[in-house]
C-alpha cells in the first residue's frame, strides 16, 4: 500500500503590486456591489445600496454578478470592479 502526502502550503509570493490606501470617504464614489448568486443576495445588495446612496453619499453603483458562489468571478466581471473605487462581495441565503 503507497501514501501518498500533499503539502498544501505554497511559497510566498513577492507583491506585485503596492496596497491601496484606504478611502477616507464614499462621497462621489463609485461602488460595486458583487452578487454571488444565492438566494436573497438580491435584497441584501438592494438595501446596502440604498443605504450607500443615501447615508455615504456614494454617487454611482455598478451591480456585479457571478453565475453561483463557489466559482471565482468571471474574468469581465473582474474587469468591471477595476471600475469601481470599492467592491461589496456579498454571500446570500
């Protein structure tokens, strides 16, 4: 009988790119909001929408989704967040 071992860790990566300072402020920005594909996502997206709009003055929003939750977004659906000044991903259900 052979066993077989995986080691699941991975050599760390350098950055390839500098972090993102932290908005101060959702004022005037532009925000998306990533669907995930699970039931009642919808309204939950809906009600942190209005509440973007109305409380932190966020200017524009830009409804994102994904076929189902456990796939990675889909490459233009990942192109659209680079729109965006922040990403909301939310998990229904």
């Amino acid at each position: 009988m052979t066993l077989r071992v995986l080691d699941p860790t991975f050599d760390v990566l350098d950055a390839t790119q500098e972090a993102v300072a932290r908005l101060t402020s959702l004022a005037g920005r532009t925000v998306g909001l990533l669907d995930n594909g699970k039931l009642n996502v919808d309204t939950l997206l809906n009600h942190i929408e209005e509440l973007l709009r109305s409380q932190h003055g966020v200017s524009h929003v830009i409804r994102l989704n994904k076929a189902d939750a456990s796939r990675p977004a889909p490459d233009d659906v990942i192109a659209h967040m680079a729109d965006c000044d922040a990403v909301i991903s939310a998990v229904g259900d």
